[in-house]
C-alpha cells in the first residue's frame, strides 16, 4: 500500500517546497523595491475592474441595456476613481 502512496507523496512534497520557493522568491522580489506599479499599470487595472463592475451592475440592475449605456457607465466608474483619488491626495496634504 505505501509503495502505491509513495510517488505521490514525492510529488506532492515537491509542489510544496516549489511553491515555497516562489513565494520566498515573490517576497524577497517585493523587498528589494523591484515591484513597482506605474500610471499605465493602474488605469488598466482600473478600467479592468470598472468593465467587470459595469457589466454586472447592468444585467442586474437593467437586463436589456445596450452596451452604449455599459461603456458609459464603465467611462463613470474609472472617472469617479480618478476623482476620488484626487480627492484624498488633495485632503492628506
């Protein structure tokens, strides 16, 4: 029975000390200040989560909206982002 069990407890005690590593690595990569986050980098990830956001908001809400009124609301959302972002920058200071 272990002879069945064996292989696989090998490997799987390989995936873990491999994803260990990458974490360690992903840690230390974060530490040394290379990970960084530009503009471009944020407005994708903004418009990303405002499409996403926007489309379930519209089937939810309205059903039968046309993809006019979700690519407004999408423009809403990233805008109401950036505004408010301003808005905290500007307050903090």
């Amino acid at each position: 029975m272990l002879k069945i069990f064996l292989p696989v407890l090998t490997r799987l005690k390989l995936a873990i000390d491999r994803s260990f590593f990458y974490i360690k690595d992903y840690i230390s990569f974060i530490e040394r200040g290379a990970f960084f986050v530009n503009k471009l980098n944020i407005f994708v990830i903004r418009a990303v989560l405002g499409a996403v956001f926007a489309v379930i908001l519209t089937r939810f809400f309205y059903p039968n909206a046309h993809i006019v009124y979700v690519m407004g609301l999408v423009f809403a959302l990233v805008g109401m982002a950036y505004l408010l972002e301003y808005l905290r920058r500007r307050k903090s200071k």
